[in-house]
C-alpha cells in the first residue's frame, strides 16, 4: 500500500514538474484553504486539523504529527549540539540555527515588512507580523472557531481547551502550557538575565521586557490614541488603552459575573475563586496570586526602592506610591466629584468615594454579614476571622494582619518617631 502511495506521488511530481509551472498548488486543505503542491505535504497539514500526533519520543513521551519534527526533537536529547557560535558559545543542533543565531550579534535583519518599516531575523517572524497588517488568521481552533496569525497561538490557545501544561520545571514542579514560559520561568532558578540594556547596566530574562525597559530611557511613544491623544509605548498597549473608549470587556469570569479588558487580570481574578497561589516567596514561606504582587513584597525583604522621587529625592519601592507622592509636591487632583465636587489625585480615590453617594458595598464577608466599600477593607477584616498574619518583621519575625501595622511596628527598630511634637 506504502508502495503504491509512494509511487502515485513520484507520477504526481513528475507530472508537475513536465508542466513547468512551479508556483500551481494542486492540492487544497478543506477546513483551512491551504494549498499544497504534494499530496503528501497535504497528508501532513491534515494532522494538524485532526490533532493526530503519531510520532512519540521515547525518552521523554512528548508527541509529534510530523516526522521530521520528532527527529528535530530527538537531537535535544542526543545533545549533539556541535554548531558554537564563537562569540557567545551558545551551541546549536544544527547549522542554520546557528546562522540565525548570529544575527543577534551582527544586527542583520534581512526580512522587511512590506508595510512598514519593521525587519526581523527570522523570515517567520516576518510573515507572523505581516498577518498584523493583512489582517489575516489561517489557524482556526475547530472547538471553538477562534482564529489566530500564526501556530504557535493556535497550540497554545488548544492547550487552555484540554488543560494540558505539558512543560514541567524540575526545579519546583510548576508546569507550564509553553517552552517559552518554561525557560523565562527556569531564569528565576538560575538568575540567568542574557539580556542588557543598551542605555544602563540593567539585564532582562526575557527580551520584551528589556525593549520595554529601554523606552524608559528614549522615551518613545509612537503609538497615539485617536480618541484622547494619549501615547503608548508598544501598539499592544494602545490597544488595551482603546477598549476604555468602547467599553469592551472580552473576558468573562467563570465564576461571576465580573468582566475584564485583559485575559491576564481576569486570570489573576479567577485566583480569587479559586484561592490558587502559584508564586511563593523562598524567603518567608508566603504565597501570592500573582508574579507582581510577589516581586513587590520581596522588596520588604531587600529593602530594594528603585523609584526616586524627581523633587525630593526620596524612594519608593512602588512606581505607582512614587508618582502618587509627587503629587503631594505638585498639588494636583485631578480627579473630580460630580456630586459633590471633592477632587482627588488617584481615579482609584474618587471611584472609592463616589461608593458613599450611591451606598454600594459590594464586598461581603464570606464568614458574617459586614460588608464594604473597598476589597482591601474586607481582605483585613476577614483575616479577624481566620487569624491570618501575612506581614512579617524581618529583624524579631513578629507578624501583623495588615502592612500599616507592620509599618508602625517597624519604627520600634529604626527608632523612627512618627509624629514630632
């Protein structure tokens, strides 16, 4: 039978080539439109359609649809990484991964966008950033018809339907739904930051953040909301800022009735409902429902402020209490009250107060009736009912149900007056 096939496909080339009209696709995929010169290359497509993963790793059991990628694969394990680049020493498996490998050290990008002004490395990356402009999106998921520009967001996006995080971290056995959330993460293990700030001697795990990091220093905003004039750093940005303008809220809790912008705050909200904690603190043992909320209360830890006050100097180890305070200096309230014409420096201040006019407590206690204005307030007072002290003294260990006793209690071995007479 794998005889005949084989054969059918060398007539079928053979056929093709007589004709001399290389660029004809004869063979078309009917889920997603696209074409093949090979009935074999389309054989292959389908399995992507299907979820058919028929080539199985031994060593580590992870599943393939095409051969040439589980050979691909087989060679991380044979760790036969024989291509160096002699200006890093990073290996490569092969020769060409290596060659694009180079291009971060040369600069070369040879791929141009047709559109605008951006070139990459990899032709890859090219043809993913040109669907931004064409508008197109030839992965469709067949569970849910969502649709997206290149594969990788399709595999990623069929591991949230399955629940399936097939990338585990030996270190301390989180798994994760991509290698590359795998290797940023296993950055947190061994402290590897590869990549530098050109303006400061600042270094990133992942490059996102130091390209993000180094606008800081160019302050460039080239991406402008129509609607208000407001600038942004990164078109991503802009296009969170814009759903404000809409009212767009696209992802929907599953278990209230609560909607958010970002699938990232509403993913820190299910954590809410679902009391996960996922990022621990190696120094005290506590546990946060998010990445930020950890890397902020590490600072209490390293006593780190990296944020400066531009008038008076003094530090904060919050970007968001830095630029509240300079506005102690400026006088600014900018944040007005309808009702009543109170102003506020923070949206967050006026919206709490605006919660007085109407009467609205909409955080109840899971364990007696009270109820409050502000999610912080309940968060305090049910830790009455638990008895849960999260804030730590570092110096004597000694613990607080909130940040504002452990701030006073801190004074104790600064010997800080708080009040002079």
């Amino acid at each position: 039978m794998e005889v005949n096939e084989q054969r059918q496909e060398e007539d079928e080339e053979r056929n093709f080539n007589t004709k001399g009209t290389k660029t004809t696709h004869l063979h078309s995929c009917r889920q997603c439109g696209k074409s093949f010169r090979r009935k074999s290359k389309l054989k292959k497509h389908r399995k992507t359609h299907a979820g058919e993963k028929p080539y199985t790793c031994t060593e580590c059991g992870k599943s393939f649809s095409q051969l040439d990628s589980y050979k691909q694969h087989q060679k991380t394990h044979e760790d036969k990484r024989d291509h160096e680049c002699l200006q890093c020493g990073k290996s490569f498996t092969r020769a060409d991964s290596l060659k694009i490998h180079q291009r971060i050290h040369t600069g070369e990008k040879p791929y141009k966008c047709s559109y605008c002004e951006k070139s990459f490395i990899h032709s890859g990356h090219l043809k993913s950033h040109e669907r931004i402009h064409t508008g197109e999106k030839p992965y469709h998921c067949t569970q849910c018809g969502k649709s997206y520009k290149d594969k990788s967001g399709l595999t990623y996006h069929l591991l949230v339907h399955t629940g399936e995080k097939p990338y585990h971290c030996t270190q301390c056995g989180h798994d994760f739904r991509s290698s590359s959330y795998l290797k940023l993460h296993m950055g947190i293990h061994t402290n590897e930051k590869p990549y530098a700030c050109l303006f400061c001697e600042k270094r990133f795990l992942s490059l996102s953040d130091c390209k993000r990091h180094q606008i800081t220093h160019t302050g460039e905003r080239d991406h402008v909301c129509l609607q208000c004039g407001k600038s942004f750093t990164t078109a991503g940005y802009l296009k969170i800022h814009q759903m404000i303008h809409t009212g767009e809220k696209p992802h929907k809790c599953s278990y209230c009735e609560k909607s958010f912008i970002q699938s990232s705050d509403l993913k820190k909200h299910e954590r809410i409902h679902t009391g996960e904690k996922p990022y621990h603190c190696t120094e005290c043992g506590h546990d946060f429902r998010s990445s930020t909320s950890l890397k902020l209360h590490t600072r209490i830890h390293t006593n780190e402020k990296p944020y400066a006050c531009l008038i008076c100097e003094k530090r904060f180890s919050r970007l968001s209490d830095c630029k509240q305070h300079q506005k102690t200096h400026t006088g600014e309230r900018d944040h007005v009250c309808l009702e009543c014409g109170k102003s506020f420096n923070r949206a967050g201040s006026l919206k709490r107060h605006q919660k007085i006019h109407t009467g609205e407590k909409p955080h109840k206690c899971s364990y007696c009736e009270k109820r409050f204005i502000q999610s912080s307030e309940l968060k305090r007072h049910e830790r009455i009912h638990t008895g849960e002290k999260p804030y730590c003294c570092p110096p004597c260990q000694k613990s607080f149900k909130d940040s504002r006793s452990l701030t006073c209690h801190l004074r104790v071995h600064t010997g800080e007056k708080p009040f002079s007479s």
